[in-house]
C-alpha cells in the first residue's frame, strides 16, 4: 500500500502530519511493502482557494491513501473518485499514523468534514 501524508517539513518517518492537503509545501509517499519514503513537492502549491488539483500535487504518484489533519471539498471529491481513501490524521508522526490507520483507528474524511470557508486552517 502506498500511503500519501502532506508534511511541513521532511523528517522521515518522524515527520508531522500537516494541517491541510491543498497547503502543503511537500508530501511524503510511504510504501508499506518496502517501508520506502519517497518525497515529492507540491505541485500545485500556488492554486486559488477551493481549486486544488490533488494529482497535480502529488506528480501523479499511485497512492492508495492520504493521512490530513484538513482537506477541501474538492481535493476530496477528486482523491475519491480516483478511489484514493482519505483518512483524518492524528496531529502526530507518518510512522504513529500509519500504525493507527493499519489498527483501524483513523476515520476516513466525508465530504461533510471536509473544509470549506472559513474553516480555521492556515492556507
């Protein structure tokens, strides 16, 4: 499984999940068949609110899952019609929400938690 994570800044496995997929400057791609990290830049880190293009800022990689603290409705509806499941992260480290989300204790995002407006997250 290939498990995508917005990050501030990459520290491996010890990186933090970021508050919002959209703003992310980089995201981490962990594959749990060969614990391999791959680090991509957001490609599309200059977009207007509400526009986010999620393929684009992660280069197209092949994901199976993102781990977020906030995600848009759009980014949202976009990850899941390319069946990409997006999983509310815990405000801790890649390596802590993995093992949480492999022990079925991470909720998967609904449009409806989905962030919109003025929601509180820094863009």
């Amino acid at each position: 499984m290939k498990i995508c994570m917005p990050v501030l800044e990459n520290k491996g496995l010890e990186s933090m999940a970021y508050n919002h997929f959209g703003s992310a400057p980089i995201f981490l791609i962990y594959n749990t068949e060969n614990n391999e990290v791959k680090v991509i830049e957001n490609g599309d880190a200059e977009h207007e609110h509400g526009k986010c293009q999620p393929l684009k800022a992660i280069g197209n990689e092949d994901i199976d899952a993102v781990l977020v603290g906030g995600i848009g409705r759009g980014a949202l509806t976009k990850l899941n019609s390319k069946n990409i499941k997006v999983y509310k992260a815990e405000n801790d480290t890649l390596v802590k929400n993995v093992e949480l989300l492999n022990n079925n204790k991470l909720n998967l995002y609904i449009i409806d938690d989905s962030c919109s407006g003025h929601h509180g997250h820094i863009h």
